[in-house]
C-alpha cells in the first residue's frame, strides 16, 4: 500500500501504517527527520523545488529526480505500505504517488489513476513538471500529463490530508 501525507503528518502517518519504505520529495535544506521505523536503504530523498519552470535560485525537478523514484518504486518489494510525503502532501508528493501508480501499474489507463488520485485526494495538484518528466520515462505518450490536465487543480488547502493511493 502506498501512503501519501505532509512533512508535518510524516511521523504519524509511517506509524499509523506500519509503513517500511519512505519517499522524501522536499526543497534542498528542509530538515526532515526520518522515523526511526525506516531504514535508511528504504528512504529515498530527493531534494527539489515545487515548481514547474526553471527559476533562478531554486531547483526544478530533473531528469534523474524522476529516474531515481521511478527505479526506487519498481525496487519496491510491496510486502510493507511506503509513504510519499512533501511539504504539503498536495503537489510534490502527490505527483510521486500518480508516478508509483503509473509505473507499477503499466497496463492500467492514465486517466482512471488520474480519476483515482482525485477521488481520495481532494487537494491533489500534481506537480506537471514531476508528470511530464515521468510521462517520457514510462513512455506513455502524453497520457499522464493529459490526465492530470483532466482532473484539474485540486481544492485549496494550506496541507493535504494523508491517503491511501490505489496502486492497482
């Protein structure tokens, strides 16, 4: 099972899940201290900005960013829930969770995960940059992208409530 939360809910939501792997999607320099439940070679933490565009001074999610978490999802064994979590858990962390979906699910049609990922999240507005980025790696043509455009922004809010993401 895959969990998505906050900074802020990290540390509830791994114990409340018996959560084993942890994927960290937050700014370079945000102190994020990992639940002593995780060990350090089930973490993944990727340091970039929420943004879209390149701005200066800030890092725009890469290339490699994406190629790490998708090879990190693909590794996942499944046997223990992970969480994906950002600052928020609405845009950076929910892009991840849409990505593990996409990936570990091949077969499955982008727009009901998009359809998915909206219904239990309420305040998801994935990071397009994240989607398109892992659109090209998965080879899906455009259909992720497409997807998220589909079930537009989500709810305002100032920090998503944690979920459960249907892998599939």
């Amino acid at each position: 099972m895959l969990y998505v939360c906050s900074l802020a809910r990290l540390s509830e939501t791994v114990t409340a899940t018996g959560a084993r792997h942890l994927v960290t999607l937050i700014g370079a320099g945000t102190a994020v201290s990992r639940p002593t439940m995780i060990d350090e070679r089930n973490h993944l933490f990727l340091a970039f900005d929420d943004i879209v565009e390149p701005v200066p001074g800030l890092m725009a999610p890469a290339e490699l960013h994406v190629e790490r978490l998708i090879a990190f999802f693909r590794a996942w064994d499944r046997q223990a829930p992970m969480v994906v979590h950002c600052f928020a858990g609405i845009s950076r962390s929910t892009a991840g969770a849409y990505i593990a979906a996409c990936a570990l699910t091949p077969e499955r049609d982008e727009a009901d995960i998009a359809a998915a990922l909206r219904r239990v999240a309420p305040s998801a507005t994935p990071n397009a940059r994240l989607v398109a980025l892992a659109d090209r790696a998965l080879g899906r043509d455009g259909r992720m992208v497409e997807a998220i455009k589909a079930i537009g922004r989500g709810a305002d809010a100032f920090e998503g409530a944690p979920f459960l993401m249907p892998i599939g």
